[in-house]
C-alpha cells in the first residue's frame, strides 16, 4: 500500500542518513577524547617550556622543574 505510492520512501531513507551518521560518528570519531593522563602531562611540561621562552624562569629552574615532572611521570 504506502510502498507503491511512495509516501513509506521519504522515512526509510531518513533512517538510512541516521544509522550512516551514527556509524560514520562512531569510527571517525577523534580518538583522544576524553583526554588521557599522558596528554594532560605533557601539557604541564608545554607550559613549562612555554614559560621558560619567555623568559618567566631562568634555564637552572627550567632544569629543576623538567627534572620534578619527569620523576612523577
């Protein structure tokens, strides 16, 4: 019945465009997400480096503080 007329087509491929989406989220999805232990270290050792260019801490801090972060790590 609705097949024929055409009317059934307009929502089966609505839900065509739903699961590709879904699929398409699911394995092109960024994979650092949420951020891991390893990043959010690296991010304190970025800003460490970040402070020492611009001239905030002097290169025997810089070599005391790398030391502390590399230790924790």
């Amino acid at each position: 019945m609705f097949l024929r007329d055409g009317i059934f087509w307009g929502m089966h491929l609505i839900w065509w465009a739903i699961w590709l989406v879904a699929l398409g989220w699911i394995f092109f999805a960024p994979s650092n997400w949420p951020l891991r232990e390893e990043e959010e270290e690296n991010d304190a050792l970025t800003v460490l480096k970040i402070r020492f260019a611009k001239g905030e801490i002097t290169k025997e801090e810089y070599r005391n503080q790398k030391k502390v972060l590399e230790l924790d790590a």
